[in-house]
C-alpha cells in the first residue's frame, strides 16, 4: 500500500493521493463508497491502475484504526 499512497505539502494540498497521480484517496474512497466499481473508476481516472483501488481502502483502514492511548486518571476531591 505504502508504495502507491503518497503525500506532498505541494500536491493536492498535502492530502493523500495515488503516487503518480494527482487522484486524491479520497476521491477514490468518495466513489467507491457511491457504488462505483472498480472498472468504473478506472475509466473515470485513467491514470490509476488497478492495484492502487485496493491500496486506498488499505490506507483507509490505517487510518481507521482504534488506537488505545492510556491517559492517567484524575483524583477526584472528596
């Protein structure tokens, strides 16, 4: 996944897109989400491959993620 995500600060305002492309993963999870396929959104976006649709619901499962920070606990006055 990593090799077919990438983010510059001067790329699409430093949002996440398909290496290569300025085809953000957002734009790619906003379509899939609508119900387009794979082939569709491909046709849409000529410059992705097929492997870079899989790589962005991978990144979006990374982001997605729950991640448990421990905090300490307040004492609380009596």
């Amino acid at each position: 996944m990593h090799e077919r995500i990438s983010t510059h600060p001067n790329i699409c305002h430093g949002k996440a897109c398909i290496r290569g492309t300025r085809v953000m993963v957002s734009v790619v999870l906003d379509n899939l989400a609508g119900g387009l396929t794979t082939e569709e959104i491909l046709r849409s976006y000529p410059s992705l491959q097929t492997e870079d649709i899989p790589a962005a619901l991978a990144y979006a499962a990374e982001l997605a993620d729950e991640r448990i920070v421990p905090t300490p606990l307040h004492a609380v006055a009596a």
